[in-house]
C-alpha cells in the first residue's frame, strides 16, 4: 500500500490513510462488502448493532412513520412514537428516572445532560453551581462539550485551547491503578478522589459528576469494582451534586441489564443513552432524568433553554421502539446476561495465560482484552508499534470484526473490545475468540 493512498470521490470520509471497502449488504451479525468478502461483525460497529443488523420490524416501523408522518417540530407538535419511546424506556429506567429527552448522538445526549444539571440549579436558587467533573480515560463524545468532558489525551490534545473548564479524576481502572493499590485495600481511593477534587475546586461551585457506569473502549471493557457506584453516590449527596451516568455505551442490555447501574445498586440523577437505543438504523439518543428534576424546572422557569432540529424525531423514536420490542419479545438482555460470562470464560481459556494479554476483563456482551509487552510489569507496547492496528488488520483480514482500544497507559497501551450483536450464536462466539487468539499469535508471537 502506498504511503497516502489516492482516496477517490467527493467524501471527507473518517479513514484518511486508505480507502474503505464499500459495504453493501448486512443481515444478522454479518457484513459483505463490493468484491463479495463477508466479515462477521463481532463488535457492532462501535458497540452499536445490539440487535442484529437488517431487522424487518425496524425497516417496517421507519417506513410506516415516515409515510404517516415524517417530520413535526418538536416545539410544535408531539406524537405517539415519542411518547411511546419515553414509557417503554421509563418502564426499564432506574427508579425515578421516568422523563426521556431525545437527541440523535451520543454526543448531544450528553451535551444536553451537563446542560440540565445546570439548569435545574439554576431553577433551585444555585447560579454559582457551573462546574462539571468527569474522569481521565473516558470517552463522551466529539463536539466541543462533549469533548471537555471525555479523558481520552489523544482526542483532547488538538482542541484543547477551545475546550471549556472540567476537573477529571482518575478511572476506576484496577489493572493500572493510578493510586498503585490493589482492591479491596485500596479503600476505594479511585472513588474518594472525587470529594478531593470537590473540596479542591469548591463545593459551592461544582453542578454534577458525569462519568460511564462501566468504562468504554476507552480502557476496554473496564469494570468499576463493588462499592464504587455507592461511594459515588453518597459523596454526590454529601454536597448537592447531580449525579449523570453516561450509558451510551453500556446501556440497553449490553451489561445483561437493562440499565447498567442496576448492578451496581446506584440510582443516577441523569443517564444518558444513545447507540444501541436504534439499533444502528438510525441517529437516536436519549436523556433520561427524575421527575423531581423535571418537575423543578416546569415549576420553575417553565422551559429547558435547550433543543434541536431533529430532537424528538417521531421517525428515529420509532425505530428506537422497534428496537425495544425486539429486546422484549426475544429476552436478548437475558440472553446477555446468560452467556456474557461464556464470553469472559472462552477468553480466559485460550488467552489467559499468553504471555502478552495482560488483562481480560468485562462483563455481558462487552469484554477487553489488554496486550502487553511484559505480563509481570505489565510494561504497555509503545504506541509506535501499533500492535492494536496490526491484531485489527490481522482480523479484518480473516474476515473479523472486533473495536480498537488505544492509549490505555498513558498514551501508550493496547486492547480489542468484543461488543458483538445480542443474538450472535455461541459458535460464532467462540469462533471469534479463536480468530483474535491466531492474530495476536501473528503480530506477537509467544
């Protein structure tokens, strides 16, 4: 391959270093591309596709809508499928969580979750309350607001001079632990630096703590130890902060609950949802948020100083109904909680013990898989050596899909995320792990 490739056509596309093969065909867990090479997809995309791809039941809901009734301003008008979006969501929801505000990214869900939590101190007599925190080696999205809140150095380093004020604090990340303890003695220091940053920048000051109740692919898959979410909550009550989980990721299933706070036993002010809410056929997030809250700022001001064009599109709405009558009728969260440990025990079985997998973590239908170069120091691969991209092209190339995690320690470090569709079979399951372990092989041998 040339150096810079020529990339024809008109597109800006997202891969600048070669051209992309065009896609033409998905239907299950498989893709096929222009020259006939089918790839099984056993990330989603990017942890999208939950519930297969080409399902006849969202085509059919998206053209039934759009020929009913395509497009109403939703300052206008409301309609049934927004509706009844927000009652299928709150009937999952954590407790209280029983208002649904729609956007179409990720991105905007969580732009518009920092900006109620702003709001509703407003409402409660709090101006001085503008302050976000989040955590280094997370990811929230791109736009600007987004962008301040995710800890991700690479993306933030080019825009960093147009990025507002947040404090980070450090991940709940065990295997590299920035505190240099091991749970369950670390006292939880991962979760008490939360109320160090609090009093360091002023309690008076700060409006919510926004961060993924398990972590992306930003570190892989990393699952925040028992008591985390609690130590968390007790500490946002302690000084009257909201409390904004971000699920774009991990909700709807993809932990094998509906909601991933509900195993943590932590009832969040905000969530935020996005991806798999339209299983990929569509841009579709939401935000969820107490009624008490909901309640403060119609009592209040009486509007949300927020919107958009396409928020509350009855057509996406639609699709994200479609999408949770799949997940209903067909128990695929009970399925994802049934066979994600199969996934975690397949990978331990043929990865544990290679000298270069550092760490397999996860949990339902989303699991990392961290390469090394030193297992006993855990020493990471420079990042120049692009061992993730060469493990990815090796799968690619074998007809795989997994998603790449980079940057993990420090900005070094490497990892593949499994995120596949909820009604991948266990054979297909367990052909994947067998084609990640004859790729690391190839790029690392033991």
């Amino acid at each position: 391959m040339k150096e810079h490739e020529d990339i024809p056509g008109h597109v800006f596309p997202r891969q600048l270093g070669r051209p992309l093969a065009a896609a033409v065909a998905a239907n299950g867990c498989w893709i096929e591309d222009a020259d006939g090479r089918r790839f099984l997809d056993a990330s989603g995309g990017p942890l999208v596709v939950n519930v297969g791809h080409a399902r006849p039941e969202i085509a059919q809901a998206v053209h039934d809508q759009i020929v009913k009734c395509d497009y109403v301003h939703p300052t206008m008008f409301t309609g049934e499928p927004v509706e009844s979006l927000a009652s299928d969501l709150a009937r999952h929801a954590p407790p209280g969580i029983e208002r649904f505000y729609f956007m179409n990214s990720g991105s905007e869900a969580v732009e518009t979750a920092v900006k109620l939590a702003r709001q509703i101190h407003l409402e409660q007599g709090r101006p001085q309350r503008f302050r976000l925190i989040s955590r280094w080696k997370s990811y929230h999205g791109l736009t600007l607001g987004a962008l301040s809140a995710t800890g991700r150095t690479s993306f933030r380093k080019p825009f960093a001079p147009l990025l507002p004020e947040t404090a980070h604090i450090e991940a709940p990340y065990c295997y590299r632990c920035s505190f240099g303890k091991r749970y369950p003695d670390c006292g939880l220091h991962c979760a008490r630096a939360l109320e160090e940053a609090i009093e360091n920048i002023g309690p008076e000051t700060v409006s919510a703590f926004l961060a993924e109740t398990v972590s992306g692919a930003t570190i892989a898959a990393a699952v925040p130890p028992p008591g985390y979410w609690s130590a968390i909550r007790a500490i946002c009550d302690k000084y009257d902060i909201l409390l904004i989980q971000d699920e774009v990721f991990c909700g709807l299933g993809r932990t094998g609950h509906w909601f991933a706070s509900e195993a943590h036993a932590v009832e969040p002010d905000i969530v935020t949802l996005g991806k798999g809410l339209s299983g990929g056929a569509m841009g579709l997030s939401a935000v969820g948020i107490r009624q008490a809250h909901f309640d403060c700022i119609r009592q209040g001001s009486g509007a949300f100083a927020h919107g958009g064009t396409f928020s509350h599109h009855q057509v996406a709405c639609a699709a994200g109904r479609a999408v949770i009558a799949i997940l209903e009728k067909e128990r695929l969260v009970e399925r994802v909680a049934r066979l994600g440990p199969e996934i975690g025990a397949a990978l331990r079985e043929r990865l544990g013990e290679h000298p270069h997998v550092g760490d397999i973590r996860g949990v339902g239908f989303m699991w990392g898989v961290e390469f090394v170069q030193d297992r006993a120091t855990r020493t990471p691969f420079p990042r120049q050596a692009k061992v993730t991209e060469r493990i990815w092209q090796q799968l690619y190339d074998r007809g795989i899909l997994l998603y790449k995690s980079i940057g993990l320690a420090g900005t070094h470090g490497d990892a593949m995320v499994l995120g596949p569709p909820f009604t991948m079979t266990e054979e297909d399951i367990h052909r994947v792990v067998e084609e990640l372990a004859a790729a690391l092989d190839q790029v690392v041998p033991r």
